[in-house]
C-alpha cells in the first residue's frame, strides 16, 4: 500500500464510523435521549453543544492521528514530534469547535425566538459568516494563503448546504426550537453532505470541498473526515 492509499483508507474509516454513527443518532432520535429538556438558560444549550462537539471530537480523533500522523510517518518519513502535532489538531479542533457551536446557538436562537423562518435567517447569517471567516481561518491553521474560489464554487457550495438544511428541518422529527429537535437537524445536515460528496464532485470538485467546509455552519460531522483535509488542521479551511 503506498501513501495515497493509507491515507484513503484511513478517512474512509473516519467517514464511514461517522456516518454509520450519524444515522443512527438521526433515524433512533437519540438527541432526545441525550438532551430531553425543552426550554431552559441558554447557557444550558450552550453546554448540551459543546457536549455533542467533544463527542465528535473523541471519536474523530484516533482518524485525525491516524491519517495525518500515522500515515505520513510511516510512508513518508515525515516523523514530526507528536507533541507538536497534538498542538496543532487541538488549534483547529478548537477553532472549528467555535465555529460550530456559536453558529448552532445562533439557528437555535433564532428559532426560540421566531421559528424556523428566524432559524433559516440565522443559518443563512452563520454560512455568511463562515465563508467571510475562511481566510482567517485558514492563516490561523497554515502558513499558506487561503487557495482562490470562484463565484460559481461558492454559489453551488451555499445552494447546496442550504438545500440540506431546508430538508432536514421540514422532516416531523427535527426542529429548531429545542436542543434535541435541533441536532437532530444537524444530523440530517450532515447526512446529506454525504450526499454531497457523492454528487458535488461531478459537477465542481472546488465547489464541493467548499461546501464541507461551509458545513461548519451546521455541524457538519464529515467536514474533514475526507482525504483531502484528514488529519491536517492546516487544509480544513
């Protein structure tokens, strides 16, 4: 096996698990096992999804080492101390954790407030900011400018998350007025970003990798479980 084949296998197993794991927690409902409260301080909201991140966080992170650490080490020779290694995962663990819950709060917000017209508003405002923040993200976890897109690649990448979160929220078991209803939203998102990368790709290979990356904005568990970006903080952005 050369190198490009570890890597492909070891983020096909960290989609796959995902995956697997996504669909169960979205066709069984477990959020509302998890998360059965309704109402309630935000801040309590703000526990249940930093909660939900570091779940995914665990389970991504022995896919993280292996295809970003593992892999190059053994094929590639390129033995990096872990420890600065470990430093960088955690930097865009914790920026991509930002992301994620502050864009969650805001549809979850959104929704208490005005439904799920506020929620829609609110993600189209978090998907905005998200793709105004990719540069800086990108200088925070690289050296390297962000690589150019064009205006087509972003269109397709904002129509489709779109797309995913208007399916998801119309379905009777999702929501955005609780904790529980809203990940299972985001469930639903992310589930239909595997579609994506079934799909995008066909059509405009950038405007698919922009669309995980813009699935930040709604707790896109596959974001950077791909190829491309596994195990590389510096390539999520």
């Amino acid at each position: 096996m050369n190198y490009s084949s570890a890597r492909t296998l070891a983020s096909l197993a960290g989609a796959g698990t995902l995956a697997v794991l996504a669909a169960i927690a979205f066709l069984y409902q477990l959020p509302s096992t998890f998360f059965p409260y309704s109402g309630g301080p935000l801040g309590l909201d703000l526990f249940a999804l930093l909660l939900f991140y570091l779940a995914y966080a665990a389970i991504s992170f022995p896919f993280d080492v292996w295809a970003g650490y593992s892999v190059p080490c053994r094929y590639l020779g390129e033995c990096d101390l872990f420890p600065l290694y470990l430093g960088r995962l955690v930097r865009g663990i914790a920026a991509q954790g930002l992301v994620m819950i502050a864009s969650a709060a805001a549809i979850l917000v959104g929704g208490r407030l005005w439904g799920t017209a506020g929620a829609a508003s609110a993600f189209v405002l978090a998907l905005c900011a998200t793709a105004l923040a990719r540069p800086y993200l990108h200088r925070y976890l690289s050296t390297r400018p962000a690589p150019p897109a064009t205006p087509r690649a972003w269109s397709l990448a904002i129509a489709w998350n779109l797309a995913g979160f208007a399916l998801s929220v119309s379905l009777p078991w999702c929501g955005v007025a609780t904790t529980y209803s809203l990940l299972e939203t985001l469930l639903g998102c992310s589930l239909w970003s595997l579609l994506g990368l079934a799909i995008l790709p066909r059509i405009d290979r950038q405007a698919a990798s922009l669309a995980l990356y813009l699935s930040w904005a709604s707790f896109g568990l596959l974001s950077r479980a791909t190829a491309e970006p596994a195990g590389r903080p510096e390539r999520w952005a």
